[in-house]
C-alpha cells in the first residue's frame, strides 16, 4: 500500500492494517482447530468408528455469535473510518464555502480538466488546467490546507482516484450533490492518480498527477495559467449534466481514434 500523503489517509491505512491482522489471527485460529480435529480424531485403525458427536449446542452457539461479532466490530470499524474520510458537510455550497481551497474535477473520456476557485470563490477567480490521453494533466495542491474537491461527468462514470490518498470516489454524471470531498494533503511531492472505473476503450490512458506543493508554488502556477488565459470555470453548473468548452478534449480523443485506425488499416 502506497505511503499515506493525507490527513484523512491515515484511516483507510489503519482500517487496512487492523484487518489484515485480524484475519490472519482468524485464519490461524481455523487453521488450527482444523488440524487439531484431524489429527487428534484421526481413524487410529481400520475397525475403529470415530466417536459421532451431534448437537453440541455450546459450540453452535459459539460459532453463531462469533461471527456476528466479527461482522459488527468491522462494521464499526469500516464507519469510523469512512466517517473520518468524508467528514465534509453534505451540502456543496457549504463545503465549499468552509475549505479555504476550491478544485472542481472534470472527468471526460478519457482525461481530466482541473479548475482552481480562488479569492472570492466565484467563476471569474477561477482558472483551469486540462489534459488529454497523451498530455497527462497535474492537480496542484497545497501542503497542510484542506481543499474541497467538486467532480463531475459530462459522458460516464468515472472514478476519481489520487493514489496515496488511499481513497477514490465515482464520479457519477448528475450526482454533482454527492460527488464532493474535503482533503488535506500532508506530504509535498508528486505522485500518480488514474480512473478506477473502466470507461471505455482508453480507460487505461485515464492518468492524472497529483502535485503537492507550497501556498507560494501554488499561487505561482495559478498565475501562470491565468497567463495562458486559462480564466473561468471550465466545467458544468452545479447540477448539469453536459461541460461546455471542453471540445478541444473531444477533438483529440477523435484525433486519437483515427490515428488508431489508421494504424489499423
């Protein structure tokens, strides 16, 4: 399992921890209460008739509750850490309002668009940053600052998965309700994110970077796209299901496909 670079990673890692453990010990214990039947119950000779016991009602109850006591202290377990995860508010507007960084997710087949909500948190403070299959995209973070991440889909579900977040979340088209989560990146550097939801014929080309970096080296790359004239949202209103202005993405996954074909041919 990859190194945990977020607050919120910190769950997951233990949840995964604690129940390797736990089901090794489980395993163990099966394992040898099932060697311990076969060899001290073995058949000691070709007359003999192991002793037939039946209805033991001590150990059916064992093995009735023992389970759902497993089954509940995972269950315990699982929620914990899924409410330490998405801790956020449900509703977006307030999400959004409460982290001090905005990042709405556009993912369309097959690569991602990244748009950065800054100063007044509106469209004209926002700039964007997209990618295609052969142009890998980078989602820019800052180090020890929780960001509110908005995703949506113009096209099919995708999975948004920045790796050593240990968390994912699909990305449903007309879901933009419940396609949001807050997180805190807590370790600079670069690492891989990808679709984790098979979208169609070049899913595997679905890469993204995840950069986390200073509030400075942050607030530089915003400018330097706002250079570019990368400026407004580039992604759908808060409930659409279709993204304007990323048409340019269509033309180069056709571009893609011909080239294909004619590779093809």
């Amino acid at each position: 399992m990859p190194d945990p670079r977020s607050e919120e990673a910190h769950y997951i890692y233990d949840l995964w921890q604690w129940s390797w453990l736990a089901a090794m010990l489980t395993g163990v214990l099966v394992w040898g209460l099932i060697f311990y039947a076969v060899i001290k119950y073995r058949r000691r000779s070709e007359s003999e008739i192991p002793v037939q016991t039946r209805y033991n009602l001590p150990i059916e109850i064992f093995y009735t509750i023992a389970p759902v006591m497993m089954v509940i202290v995972f269950f315990f377990f699982t929620v914990r850490a899924q409410d330490g995860v998405l801790h956020a508010p449900k509703d977006l507007d307030k999400a959004n309002a409460a982290a001090p960084y905005n990042v709405t997710v556009v993912g369309q087949q097959w690569s991602w668009t990244f748009n950065y909500t800054k100063g007044g948190k509106t469209v004209t403070d926002t700039v964007w940053e997209a990618g295609t299959p052969d142009d890998i995209p980078t989602l820019w973070l800052v180090e020890d600052q929780e960001v509110s991440i908005d995703l949506y889909s113009p096209d099919v579900i995708h999975s948004f998965w920045p790796t050593d977040f240990l968390f994912k979340m699909d990305v449903v088209p007309g879901r933009a309700k419940d396609n949001h989560f807050t997180v805190k990146p807590n370790k600079p550097g670069m690492f891989i994110g990808r679709c984790a939801e098979l979208c169609g014929l070049y899913h595997s080309r679905m890469l993204f970077n995840v950069n986390v970096v200073s509030e400075a080296e942050y607030n530089a790359h915003l400018e330097e796209l706002e250079a570019k004239g990368n400026v407004g949202m580039n992604a759908p209103g808060p409930y659409e299901d279709e993204v304007k202005g990323i048409e340019h993405h269509n033309a180069d996954n056709l571009n893609l496909d011909s080239e294909n074909k004619g590779e093809d041919e």
